[in-house]
C-alpha cells in the first residue's frame, strides 16, 4: 500500500450546521436550470428556444468553441425561460420539468468492449463530458486531449461537505464503471486519494484500476489541486484532467443504465439550517426547494451553492450547480458591533490567529455569518498565507503577479498548479481582507485570453 | 451605545456618494470602522471570514508596547530624579515622566494621522491603521527633552516620504518610526546625540538654567552618558558608571524612553509571539547574529582594544538591540516574507548592529542603521531565497519524472 502523505498545514473551519445523515425528503422536479456559468470561460451557443420540449438528456447548449461539447437537460420537460444578464450574457435555461421524467436514451454499454474514442463520443452526446476538469486553469476538458493522467479526490474536507460514503453509498458499481471509463480515456491512470481516517472503512478502497493514494490532514487536504502536486506536479505543458466523485459515478450510470442522471444526494447544511440534512436532488434543482430547512426569514439568509469557501450565492431563486453536491445555509451578517475589533473577548467569533481566543475552545462549532469583519487592506502579514496552504508555492508572490498581470511571474509562480479553491482558505484567514480568489480568478482568465 | 450607531447610520447618506460631505468620505469611514464593525458582507469569494482585521493585529502590538510605555514613563522621572538628586517617591517620578511624554504622544499622533487622513482623503482611499503602530513607537525612540516641533517635522518625513508615496501602510520599504529617528540624527545631531539629550530636564537645565524640577542642580559627578557609551570603553568603564547587567535587564538607566528596560521588551515580545503578530524566526536569528559577532569580537580582542572585550550578551541589553529586534526589525510589511529570508534577515540585522557599535566608536547605536539598511535589501533576500526555492522545486519535479 502505498504511504499516507500528511499535510501538516491547513485549517478546519469550525462551522456549525453538519448534515445528518439521512435523507429528509425527495425534490421532485419542478423547474430545472442549466447554467452556462458553472463552468469557466465557456461561452455558449443556445440550442433551444422558449417553448421546446426536451427529455432529461436533450441538449441545451453547447460549448461555442467546441461544438461537440453539449450541455443537456436534467430533466424532461418545456423551457420555461431564457435568462439573459448584462450584454445578453446567458444565465440560464429554466426548464419547467413534466410530471413524468423521460429520459433520452444512450444505450447501456459495456465498457470493457468501448474504445476511448467510443467513450469520449459517449460522454460528449450525453452531456456528461463537462465533469471532467482540465488542469491548469480548472476548465473544461478539451476532447481533442489525452490527458497524462485523472484525478479524483474519494473526500471533501471542505466545511461541512456531504459525506461522500454516505451520498454514494449504492454508487458503488456506478463508480467502478466510471473509473473504468475515464481508465480508458487516460491511457489507464486514475489517481484516488482517500482520506487516512477512514481509508480501510471506506467501500472505495476496493476500487479496482485506479492507482490509490492516502492523505492525512486538515482542509484543503480532500483539494484535488493539493493532492496533484503532492503526487506529481502540474508544469507547463502537462495537462491533466479531474473528476469529482459524484460526477464519477453519474459517468458510471450514463454507461450502466444508458440515462443522463445526475441525480444526487445533496447536503444541505450551515448555521442558518434548521436540522440540517441530506435531500435527494439533481443538479439544476432549485434551492427555492430546500427553502423550508431555513430557521429565520428566508430575505435574511444567503443560499450558497456550494461550500461556505468557494460556493457561489445564488440566493433563494436560485439553482444548484452542475459539480455541487451541498447548499450551504447561512445569515447576512449586516449587524454592526460597537468596537469589535478591540474588544477582548468575542466568544461568538471564530479566529485561526491567535489574536482572539477560539484556540481555546477547538471543538466549539461557531454560527458564522457573511460579515467581512473588516475592510480591505493592502497585504501586510505575510506568513498567515502558508500556514493554511499545504501546497510548494508562495501565494501572495503569485497573487502580486496576477494583480500585475505578468504572465512570465504568474507561470513561476505557480499559476498552473491551482484554481480558486485551492487559496480559498487563505482568503478565510486574510487579515487584509482581500477576495484572494477574485485576483486568482482574474490572473487564470488573463492566462487563458494570452495563451490561446 | 446603540443609539450612536443609529446615529451613524442617519448621518452617513451625507458622506457617501452624492451627499453634501462626500469629499470627506475617507475620514467618515475611518471613524465609522474604529467605533463599530461594520454590516459589511462578503461579496465575492468565501462568504465567511476569519474574525481578524488588520485593526486587531495593530491593537495587538499598541498592547506589547504598553509594558514599555509604563517603564520609560517612570523610568524618564527616575533619570531626571537621579539627575538632580531631587529624591522623589515613585509617583512624583511617574508624574514628570508621564507630563514629558505626553506632548510627545499628541504631536505624534497629531502630526502623523493628520497627514494619513488628508492623504487617504486625496487618494479616495480609506484611512489605514499602520500609523497607531507607528506613532506608538516614534516617541518611545526618540530622546525625552527632543523639541516638539523637530519631532513634528521629523513626523511628518517619514510619514510623507516613508509611506504615504509609496502607497501608504503593506507598500513601504522602509520602517517609519525608524525613518522618523533617523531624519532626527542626521537633521538635528546636537539634540539626538551625545551625553545630555536623554535625560528629561537636562538639556534645558543646561541651556537656561531651569527645569522642570531641578533642586539644587545637576548633582555632582552626573555624567548623563547612556550605557553604551561608556560600553564603547570595554566593561570596566561600563562598572566603574555603576551599572550592572542587571540594571541593563531591568531598564533603570539612561536612554530613549522605550529602549531602556529588557523585562518590558520580553514581555511585548511574549505576547507578539504567542498570537504570531511579529516573526520569532527575525527575533531569534537577529539574537543569534549579534551573538555570533560578539563573540567574535571577543575571541580578537587584546588590551589594547578593551571595546571588543565586552561580553558579547552585553550587546542584548544595550541601547536600542532589544527594542528594535522585538518591535522594529519584525514589521512585517518592510522585513523579508519568506521563512527563511527572515532568518538572515534578522541575522544580518543583528550582526551589523553589534559591528556598528564595536567599529564605528562615533556612533555607538547600529540598531537603527542596521535595521534600515536591511529594510532595503530584504526585497533582495526574498529574491534569491525564493529562486533558490523553485530551482529546488523544478529539479524535484524532474526527478519524479
């Protein structure tokens, strides 16, 4: 077996809201959205118009520069709305769902009999080709791509992640055929890192085709960024792809059933949920639909989809993205406290610096809200960053080359080995509160614009 | 207390965008975040954040240096008790060290926020927190009896060209308090040097004959030399002052009013570790530097050079090495930002310190240089420290391949 790499450095953000684990009800499909803004940098070209029927499998979109990769319903039903933003940019094609579900047809295949351009054709029609992530950058796959090897990550350590055992615990077979397929896909290298806690109780240790790694530590330790370049960094050149487990086991079902299904067993969580516990969702699924676990005046609350460090606030009208498998619950917090930065107690406030005193209380869980707790600043400490990041890198040198736009800097420094979650922890901890993943998020768009 | 943040609230629409005030924007918001934390939510990025504002981390090392506030304050009616041989109790000391002080604290802060606000105010910036730091220090590094309008200007020079054109607090080279001081020495050497400045009282005794208290005059055989003068002559000099390592520990002699007292330095630097403010790594290799040339010294003196006799842990508790090792030399914004950058950082900040002091008998304090000089080349450090680090990283890589 091989050795438990262990990542001294990191942070579990104590948040309370941890979903139980069952199951608390069944959302039935509604209205759906797919939403070109899931993925980074796509820009679409709309296949449907208001008023089309589509099944659970037909396309809506497609990628504009590649056209063969589609983007399809979750479910059947009629488009109800196209929602346009600024410039006509494309928000979302809601899809009011039928009461009864069809599905398209893929035909069931047997994987061992497919070759990797069978699979890849598979994968493309059905819209499930977008699960796979390219490294850099974090974007879609390229289906022109043989990658040098996939990666997928069998935990979250994010805050209060669903628990993948739990979500995927008749997935098993899906998951199988699914590593079986992207196998295929990378010439036979998929990496899975699992968790040392509990790698031998896990069901998925006995995954087969797959190259096992162990990792033991804090968040973001279950980051697939953090893993690949503990297990074999990212240079210029290298392209590498990776897999959510959750996207890996819809790949499985697309193959073992022939339906384009995501759905999934979705965690909704957060200080701000009343009982926080799992729903059987989909991707798409509106989180007017879990509207009902808010414990205050749903106005009061932001609806993440997502984790609290890298999901995205699509409020009570939104849907749940194409990769999430969690909602994360949680109140404004616009209230202001009279000289809270002098203050020396704050017990309801959670520091990693030693600055207040929550290092004295570690098993408390703190009810966090959205305030900034401060105003931006200029970056000043300079060794918060790397306590909480477990990566070879130095990121506020990183991050200056970005705001400088130097692309020379930002290849030395590290721009291909991470996306926006990977520094989402340092952003949590940043003193100087500045949205470390905005500057992120504008060096990796700089990079894509200047290197295609 | 409600009621005054009500207050805010109503008064606010007048300072924002479009009101009457709004060209005072800046100012309001610097007193509207001191009063409370503001209702601001996260926008972009993770929708928590960590409690801690760069407002807390200066609070922080405003409270370190509190201990050596205390001290320089009884300790500056002390000297000047010992001086004239007035034989106060220890609140009269108190007293006139907390009289002396003060003017000294409202120019600085006067001075200094001022121009922060006005330039914050130019800039469309908001008002940065760097300066409580700043104007805390300034007056605790300067002599005692320094003329307040010297201190303003000096003030003014390092806030102005130490800060605010490069952008203000996070984008400065070098550290402030220690420019101010500097602008001082090499502006107005007569009031920064030599034996009479840093006794409280003496320089005006001296120039018109009154003082604040000054009994039946400076008392026989008062020298008003620091200890590092008379260390510049070996360690028998230093004895034959009557001054013990204990008394260098302990803080009761002559000096700038915040440097003098080790037990108060140690106390600011416990408290800075503890909550990770300043870097342990510069305070122990800055330490260890001055350490290293010590005893160097030590191993190539003769008679003929008593100065290199000095014990080499004398260096620790003489003239400005703590002080500036705990609370200057460990600003993060201008020492080096890689790990180990900060380990020769603070090691060449020791070591030319006690090189300054054992070789430049002209001018015996290398505390301020030293730091300022490594202020400059620590970017440079971080330079080769990290090419170093990716140079060992693209090889690693190779070798996985």
């Amino acid at each position: 077996m091989s050795n438990i790499i262990e990542l001294k450095r990191g942070l579990d953000i104590p948040i309370s809201g941890q979903a139980v684990q069952k199951a608390k009800k069944v959302i039935i499909p509604d209205v759906a959205a797919v939403k070109p803004t899931d993925f980074r940098g796509l820009i679409p070209r709309l296949l449907v118009r208001e008023g089309d029927t589509v099944l659970a499998g037909s396309p809506v979109f497609a990628d504009k520069v590649s056209p063969d990769i589609l983007f399809t319903s979750p479910v059947s039903g009629t488009v109800s709305e196209i929602v346009r933003g600024e410039k006509r940019k494309l928000l979302e094609v809601r899809i009011k769902a039928d009461v009864e579900q069809k599905s398209v047809d893929f035909g069931a295949r047997k994987i061992s009999s497919m070759q990797a351009s069978e699979i890849r054709e598979h994968l493309l029609r059905s819209g499930l080709w977008p699960a796979l992530v390219q490294r850099p950058y974090g974007i879609i796959a390229r289906p022109s791509d043989t990658p040098k090897a996939i990666f997928v990550s069998a935990f979250s350590t994010a805050p209060l992640a669903a628990n993948l055992e739990y979500t995927l615990r008749d997935g098993f077979e899906d998951v199988q055929t699914g590593i079986n397929a992207l196998a295929k896909l990378a010439n036979g290298t998929v990496h899975v890192s699992f968790s040392n806690e509990n790698y031998s109780g896990t069901p998925f240790h006995k995954l087969e085709n797959i190259t096992p790694h162990i990792f033991a530590g804090r968040h973001p330790a279950g980051n697939v960024g953090v893993q690949i370049s503990h297990i074999s960094p990212i240079v210029k050149g290298d392209v590498v792809w990776t897999v959510s487990l959750t996207m890996v086991a819809a790949i499985g079902r697309l193959f073992n059933t022939g339906k384009y299904d995501v759905s999934r067993l979705v965690a909704v969580t957060g200080p701000a949920a009343s009982e926080p516990a799992y729903v059987k969702g989909f991707a798409g699924m509106p989180l007017a639909s879990v509207a009902d676990f808010c414990n205050g005046p749903a106005e009061d609350i932001r609806f993440i989809s997502g984790d609290v460090l890298t999901g995205k606030n699509v409020g009570k009208d939104g849907f749940l993205g194409f990769y999430d498998n969690q909602v994360t619950l949680i109140k404004e917090g616009t209230g202001c406290e009279i000289l809270g930065w002098a203050k020396p107690f704050r017990s309801k406030q959670f520091s990693a610096s030693r600055t207040y005193f929550s290092w004295l209380t570690p098993k408390k869980r703190f009810d966090m809200d959205t305030n900034t707790h401060g105003e931006p600043r200029a970056f000043v400490l300079s060794n918060v960053y790397s306590k909480v990041l477990p990566m070879d890198i130095y990121p506020v040198y990183l991050l200056k080359a970005c705001l400088a736009g130097d692309i020379d800097k930002m290849e030395k420094f590290g721009i291909y080995e991470v996306i926006e979650e990977d520094l989402a922890l340092c952003e949590f901890v940043c003193p100087s509160k500045i949205n470390i993943q905005e500057i992120l998020s504008d060096g990796i768009n700089l990079m894509l614009k200047e290197m295609a | 207390m409600n009621g005054l943040v009500k207050f805010m609230h109503k008064i606010k629409p007048t300072f924002s965008e479009g009101g009457r005030l709004s060209f005072l924007h800046s100012t309001f918001e610097a007193f509207e975040s001191f009063l409370y934390v503001p209702g601001t939510v996260t926008a972009k990025g993770t929708h928590v954040k960590d409690a801690v504002d760069l407002k807390r981390v200066m609070i922080i090392v405003v409270l370190a240096l509190v201990p050596s506030l205390l001290f320089g304050i009884w300790n500056t009616g002390y000297q000047h008790d010992a001086a004239f041989g007035l034989g106060w109790n220890f609140w009269q000391m108190v007293w006139y060290g907390f009289v002396k002080i003060i003017p000294l604290y409202l120019v600085s802060y006067i001075v200094g926020l001022g121009i922060e606000f006005i330039s914050a105010q130019i800039r469309g910036h908001q008002v940065n927190e760097g300066y409580l730091v700043t104007g805390m220090l300034i007056p605790l590094i300067v002599p005692i009896d320094v003329p307040l309008w010297m201190l303003a200007i000096a003030v003014a020079f390092a806030v102005i060209i130490g800060k605010e054109i490069f952008g203000g607090t996070g984008m400065n080279i070098w550290n402030p308090a220690l420019l101010c001081r500097a602008f001082l020495f090499f502006s107005y050497p007569s009031k920064m040097s030599g034996d009479t400045v840093w006794t409280g009282g003496l320089s005006r005794y001296l120039a018109d004959g009154t003082a604040y208290a000054c009994g039946n005059g400076v008392v026989d055989g008062f020298s008003g030399a620091t200890p590092l003068v008379h260390a510049g002559q070996g360690i028998q000099s230093l004895e034959s002052a009557g001054i013990s390592f204990l008394d260098l520990f302990v803080g009761n002699v002559g000096g700038a009013v915040g440097e003098t007292s080790v037990i108060a330095i140690l106390l600011g630097a416990i408290l800075l570790i503890w909550t990770g403010v300043a870097s342990w790594k510069i305070m122990a290799s800055s330490v260890i530097g001055a350490l290293a040339v010590g005893f160097l010294a030590n191993a190539l003196a003769t008679d003929a050079t008593p100065y290199l006799q000095l014990p080499a842990y004398y260096h620790l508790v003489l003239g400005g090495f703590a002080f500036g090792t705990v609370f200057m030399a460990t600003d993060p914004v201008t020492s080096a930002q890689t790990e180990t950058g900060k380990w020769i950082y603070g090691f060449l900040v020791g070591a030319l310190t006690v090189t300054v002091r054992l070789f430049n008998p002209g001018y015996m304090e290398g505390m301020m240089l030293a730091i300022l000089l490594m202020n400059t080349f620590a970017p440079l450090i971080d330079h080769y420290v990290v090419e170093a680090s990716l140079n060992r990283k693209a090889k690693k890589v190779k070798s996985l391949r």
